[in-house]
C-alpha cells in the first residue's frame, strides 16, 4: 500500500472548527480512562465512523489492548494483538498511518466487530514516543478520504498530548496518594506499641497503599534458617496456613540473604515460586519482595501480590521499600518496648528480692533478741534434775532448741546481708536517662509527667550502679504511689564541692512529719497501704553504704527527697559504724 501523508493544510475550514471543538472536548478531563473514551468518542463522531477504540500497547505484556471503545460489543476489550497481527499491530510495526477501503481484501485485518467494510487508523505518539494506535471503522466500502486521514492525524495529535497532561496528571496523583499513605502509615505503625499490632498495622496499610491483591510480612525465626509469616492482608486461609520457609530453599529467602527487593513477573509460572497451586488458588501474579532491615541486618520480608501480571515500576519499588524500612524501626521498637517490659518487672522483683531480704535482717534481728533474753534466763534457772528425772532431759532439749534457733538466726543473717558496694565511675546522668526509659510507660498510663532537669557537666562519682539505679527507681515508684490521680515528678541533679545532689521532687499530697520521721525505717514501723513499705529503708541503706545522705522536704503540696553522694565515698572501713 503507497505511504499516506499527513497535511494539516488540507483541512477545510469547518473541519478546523470540528477539530478546534474535539480538542476542547477531550482536553476536558484529567481522568485518563475518562480521557481515552471522550477521543475515541469524538473521533468516530467527527468522521462519521460506525465504530472506533483507543489501543495501547502494554510494555509489561508488549501486546496491544483496547483501553477505549465506541460502537464496538463488551468482549472487544478482551481482546489482544501482538504487534506483528492485523492493521492495527502493522501501524504499530511500522509507525505509518493506514487506511484501509475494503478491510475484506486486506490479508492484515483482524476482525473485532462484524460488517466492519473500512477502517482508518493513525498512530499515537505519545511525548515522542509510539504508544498506541487510534482506529476508526465504517460499514461502508471506501468510507474515509485523504481528508478524513489528515484531519484524524490532527486530532491525534491533540489526543497524544491529552493522554500526555492525563498520565502525567495521574502519575502525580499516585504519588501524592502514595506519599500520603506513607505519612499514614508511618504515624500508624508509631501509635502502637505492641508488635503484634504493629505488623498488623504494616500489612494492611501496605496492602491498601499499593492496591494489592495480598500483603503478607515474614520475619526470622531465633535461629535465622527459616521464614515465619507473622501478619497477612487479603490472603486467605491456605495462604495463612502456610508453613515457614527455609531462606536458603525459597524465593523471599534470596531477599534476606542479599538484602535486596525481588520481583516475579508472575509467579503461576516461575521456576523460582514452587509454590505454584497456592497461587492459583489465591489467584497471585506479580511478586514484589522487599527486605526488613534494620542496623544492617536483614529481619524478615514484605511482600506485594497483583492480581495480574504486572512490572512494578521503580517508583512503586522505592515507596515499598521505605515502607519496609520504616517498618523495620517500627518493629524493632517494639520489640524493645516489650524488652523493656520485662526488664522493668524485672527491676520490680529486684526490689522484692531485696524487701525480701531487709525483711528476713529484721526479723532474725527481732527474733535474736528475745532468744538471747531467754537463752541467759535459761542457764540462770540452772535446772539440774536427777538423773532419773524426765524433766532432766527436757531441759536439755530445750537448750539444744534454742541454741538452734540461733543457728537459723545466723544463717538468715548471712545471707540477707548486702553485699559491699562495687565502686565504679558512673554518670548520674545516664542512669537517670534510663531510669526514664524503664519507667516511662508505666507513670504515663498513670498520668504522670516525668520532668529531667539535670546538670550537663555533672562530674561522674564512684559509686554501685545497680544499687544506685535501684534506689532511683525506689524512690521513682514511691512518687508514684504519691500520685494516684497523676502529676509531675522532677528529677534534677546538680552537683556540690565534693558530692552531687539528686533532687526527686512530686505533686503528691506530701507527708506528715510523723511520716517523715517514719519513712526510712524498716516494715516493723513503716506504714503503708500496699507493697512492704520497704523501698525508702533500701533507698536509706543504698545512701548509708556509698557515705552518702539523703533528707526529705515536704510541705503538704508535694514531697522531695534530697540524695547527696560523694564523689570519692569513703571505703567500708572508713565508714562510721552504724
């Protein structure tokens, strides 16, 4: 067939006006779909074609499809054409337009729709490159003139930069969406928590950001060989049910092992994706697998299935994988909440252990007392029976008892003793800032805002940090208690000639003098409606073994204790008996 040449000059007047309103008409919307049907629409009308559509070609699959229709039946859409087949696959080959007088003699057409007798076609240039072809039917034999040619050349050209303004329009509406949902999902995944929560969050929000078929997310077992699925969005119960996979035996375990995203066109036929039923029966195409990583170390996968087949652009690969980065911080703080949990109960069964013990000092003191009474009563009886006289052995088996009793005494008394503290040079500072964290959660659900006020050169002291840390969080849960309704506790630090101060300072109802006076003592004169009522005498005794002091202010608004420890404190023989 002789090429066709395009000659705008050859449009009549009132075609130039038909073209000047066409062009208004499809420049009208930013929708693209919306877009491609008001050119295919125009065209057929401006014509006088019986039918037309708007073909694109689809770089993933490279086969032509019919995106917009006029006049053609519902199935049209169905079908497809590689390049090389019909008229439409020869405009595409070749990047010439083509006009056809009598389809029926033509060995290229591929018939769409029946008693199609011409048919008009132009390419699609779209941003200067070919990406589709406009076609235009008659049921007439000769039906389009060389006119009719140069004026739907035109008019795709107006459509070319329609589809243009429409794709880039909608490029940018993606990502603005895309951006949105990451903002989404990043104060999501930061609201919670909990981590089970939390990778629920991750799926479902990946899922709906990238409109997938189904999101799941695979984290290491403690032993690092294999792949459990923790949290899954639109699977369904096999996929659920799917046992964990070995990283070194499975596609997302290549994503682990060399911390890099995977994509599988479509995994129904990979030989890399043995499971192959399982995604038929889930009905996943496309795979697009991303790593979990955080401090270097990859910790698990998320994964992107499309119902059909498709290439995920560079774009939506850099969205999924900040999304799996911001997921991996999001995980890992978790977990370290929930690490924190367990220390903080802990600490708390520290400070049991330690009740525990000041506990069992007083009572073998209390105890030791009255038996030593009893034991110098006793041998002061001097209870000397005869021989023959059943009393005789009783009053040996009473000393024997007693002399026991101290024994048990002693044995308490050794092993309730504190050990010597284990001087080290510590930052106040620092314990302080983990005594924040530790506690942070706890005093928050109770109301209770934690105030650092501390001296930023405070010189470091010599001093037990465990000990240390322990009476801070003494004196920080005895605040609390102070503070039922909530409030504020201040910490402040600041430091002296020879010693630095530790101010804890509470908006509780503050205490009596007699409480005062009583808050240091042991649990055989210290009141308190829960707990031993042991932590300020541990707090007293940690001050006492460091040759510290600590005094307590209080006014009836509020309460606060006043720890000072030396920065040398004195070694244990140095230290004023007690």
């Amino acid at each position: 067939m002789p090429e066709l040449e395009t000659n705008s000059n050859s449009l009549d007047r009132e075609r130039i006006v038909t073209l000047y309103q066409v062009s208004k008409v499809i420049h009208s919307t930013l929708d693209p779909q919306e877009a491609l049907q008001l050119i295919v629409r125009e065209a057929a009308s401006a014509i006088g074609a019986s039918s037309g559509s708007v073909v694109l070609l689809n770089p993933t699959t490279g086969l032509l499809e019919i995106h917009a229709s006029h006049g053609l039946p519902e199935d049209a859409l169905d079908v497809h054409l590689r390049p090389n087949e019909g008229i439409t696959g020869w405009v595409v080959r070749n990047s010439k337009p083509a006009l056809v007088n009598d389809v029926r003699k033509d060995e290229r057409y591929v018939a769409v729709r029946e008693g199609v007798s011409s048919e008009l076609a132009v390419p699609l240039m779209v941003d200067g490159e070919l990406r589709g072809v406009l076609n235009l039917d008659s049921d007439r034999p000769d039906a389009f003139s060389e006119a009719d040619h140069a004026f739907l050349e035109e008019l795709a050209d107006q459509a070319a930069s329609s589809i243009h303004h429409t794709w880039v329009y909608e490029q940018v509406r993606v990502k603005a969406r895309m951006f949105e949902g990451l903002a989404s999902i990043g104060q999501a995944v930061n609201s919670t928590l909990n981590l089970a929560d939390t990778l629920n969050v991750v799926t479902s929000e990946a899922g709906r950001l990238m409109n997938a078929k189904v999101a799941s997310l695979f984290l290491l077992d403690p032993t690092g060989e294999e792949l459990v699925l923790k949290a899954s969005f639109g699977a369904g119960e096999e996929y659920v049910n799917r046992p964990a996979m070995r990283v070194d035996e499975s596609l997302i375990g290549t994503v682990v092992r060399r911390r890099k995203p995977v994509q599988e066109f479509d995994v129904r036929k990979s030989g890399r994706y043995v499971q192959h039923v399982l995604a038929h029966r889930e009905e996943l195409a496309s795979l697009l697998s991303v790593p979990l990583v955080f401090a270097g170390e990859a910790t698990g996968v998320l994964n992107i299935y499309s119902s059909e087949p498709h290439v995920f652009s560079d774009e939506e690969v850099g969205i999924v994988s900040t999304l799996a980065e911001l997921s991996a911080v999001a995980i890992e703080k978790a977990r370290l909440y929930e690490r924190i949990v367990d220390v903080e109960e802990q600490l708390r069964q520290s400070e049991q252990l330690s009740a525990i013990g000041l506990l069992a000092a007083e009572v073998a003191h209390e105890i030791r007392n009255p038996l030593t009474v009893m034991k110098m009563l006793f041998h002061s009886l001097d209870l000397n029976f005869p021989a023959d006289d059943p009393r005789n052995e009783d009053a040996k088996i009473m000393g024997q008892k007693m002399d026991h009793l101290n024994r048990v005494v002693d044995q308490i008394l050794d092993f309730s003793r504190r050990s010597a503290p284990k001087f080290t040079p510590i930052q106040i500072n620092q314990l302080i800032d983990d005594l924040t964290l530790l506690t942070r959660h706890k005093l928050k659900a109770q109301g209770i805002e934690l105030l650092r006020n501390p001296q930023p050169d405070l010189p470091e002291i010599l001093a037990d940090a465990t000990q240390i840390e322990q009476a801070f969080l003494n004196l920080t849960l005895n605040a609390a208690d102070a503070m039922p309704e909530g409030g504020s506790l201040t910490v402040t630090t600041r430091s002296k000639e020879e010693s630095v101060e530790i101010e804890f300072r509470d908006t509780g109802s503050g205490m009596t003098e007699e409480q005062q006076k009583a808050a240091f003592s042991s649990w055989f004169t210290a009141e308190k409606e829960s707990g031993t009522g042991l932590g300020l005498a541990i707090v007293s005794r940690v001050v006492e073994a460091h040759g510290g002091k600590i005094s307590i202010q209080s006014d009836g608004k509020g309460t606060a204790f006043l720890m000072e420890l030396p920065l040398d404190p004195p070694k244990p023989e140095e230290q004023p008996a007690s």
